[in-house]
C-alpha cells in the first residue's frame, strides 16, 4: 500500500472519529434534556414511594443499632447546616449587589438628591466636641505606657 493512501485512510478515520463526538455530544445533550423533562412532579412521587416500599421490604432497619442511628442524625443536621450556609452565602451575595447597585444609584443622583433634602441634624452634640484637658500621667501609667485618657 502506498503512503498516500494510508494517509488518506487514517484522515478518513480520523474524520469519522470526530463526526461520531459531535453526534454521541448531540445525543447526550437530548437525552438529558429528555430526561429532565420526563421528570414530572407525580412520576417523582411514584418513583419515591416505589422506591420506599422495596427499601421498606429489605428491612434496613434491623441492622441500625443506637450508635449507628446517632450517626445517622449527625450526618443529617451536618447536611442541613451544609444547605442553610449555601442559602446564607446566597443571600450575602444578593444583599451585596443590591447594595452596591443602590450605592451607585445614589452616587449618580448625588447631586440633585443632596438640594432636594435640608441638612440633617448633627448626630453627636456640641457639648462632646471639646476636647479634654492634657493632664501627666500618674507614675504607673507612665512606667506600663498605659494612660485612662
């Protein structure tokens, strides 16, 4: 056989190889989409209470002793914290970009919001804006260079 047609046959094979990915990638992507969409809310319940009552027939239950039942439950509130702090973290998330999205419309509109609104009041009186007298410190604040002021 001549070089030119091995070549010629392995560039074939080649060609065929990748035309069968994009196929089998074509076909993976229907059947999940066919897959999720079968998924009706009352074929999931029958498909969980078959598959309760074959678990419920195997009597799992005869081999759960006390420790292996609190185990169980440690594993189950870990599950739950595990969800609760991805929920948490979503919600963070969400807070922030609301106030950030609040923060840079208030920014935009800084301008016209700050003569459409009178001054505010101060939040701290006056009376507390005088400074203290400097005073020397007593022998032991000043040998710990710790000082009450």
């Amino acid at each position: 056989m001549k070089f030119e047609r091995l070549r010629h046959r392995v560039q074939r094979a080649e060609q065929l190889v990748e035309g069968r990915a994009i196929q089998t990638q074509t076909h993976w992507r229907t059947l999940s989409q066919v897959w999720r969409d079968s998924w009706t809310p009352g074929r999931i319940v029958i498909a969980g209470l078959v598959s309760g009552f074959l678990a419920g027939r195997a009597e799992p239950l005869r081999s759960m002793n006390g420790a292996r039942w609190l185990q169980m439950v440690g594993s189950l509130s870990s599950l739950f914290a595990t969800v609760q702090a991805a929920t948490a973290a979503d919600q963070a998330s969400e807070a922030a970009d609301t106030a950030q999205a609040v923060q840079e419309e208030q920014e935009a509109g800084a301008a016209p919001a700050a003569s459409a609104y009178p001054p505010e009041e101060p939040l701290v009186d006056e009376a507390f804006d005088e400074e203290l007298p400097l005073r020397q410190p007593m022998p032991a604040e000043a040998a710990t260079e710790m000082s009450e002021r």
